[in-house]
C-alpha cells in the first residue's frame, strides 16, 4: 500500500480501483461506446490503475462486434449488479 499523500495513512490498490472500476460501469450503461471511445477515455500510464483491465477479468464489461460498426462495449449483467450493489445502477440508466 502507498500513502494518498506525504504523511497521510496508506491507501489500499482496491481502495483506488474499485470506486474507478464503478465510475467506468455508470459511464459505460448510459450507452454501448465503441471500443475506440473506451480506449481513449480510459487509457492509462499508470500500471497500477487498470481499470479496463480489471472490469474485463472481472467480467464486469465485454467487447461485442456487430456487422458493419467497430467493436463495441457493454456492461454484462456481473456489470449490473455491481452497480446496482452500488446504489449506482439508477444513476447510470
């Protein structure tokens, strides 16, 4: 664990990621985006925070080809339960 800042107690990689990772879902269950959109609104430099990468092993967004349009992501239904354990879901719809 690392502290938020000089002095300040140690903040836990899931205290960060998870609240991201329920940022990320809201966003993305307004509406499908396309896999491109996901790509530039959520990249990261920073390896510790892959919240893509996270969403996805947890099996919370998949990516989905349709014909004729880029690949697009989509909350899965792990996705929305965990935003609706959140007290998220309603936000996002």
């Amino acid at each position: 664990m690392t502290p938020a800042y000089p002095g300040s107690a140690p903040v836990g990689q899931d205290a960060i990621i998870t609240p991201l990772i329920v940022e990320f879902l809201e966003w993305l269950a307004a509406e499908p985006r396309d896999y491109a959109e996901v790509m530039d609104g959520w990249r990261t430099s920073c390896p510790r925070l892959p919240i893509w990468e996270d969403a996805v092993d947890q099996g919370l967004v998949r990516r989905r080809l349709e014909p004729g349009r880029a690949a697009v992501v989509e909350v899965t239904p792990d996705g929305y339960r965990r935003l609706a354990e959140t007290g998220r879901l309603g936000r996002a719809t």
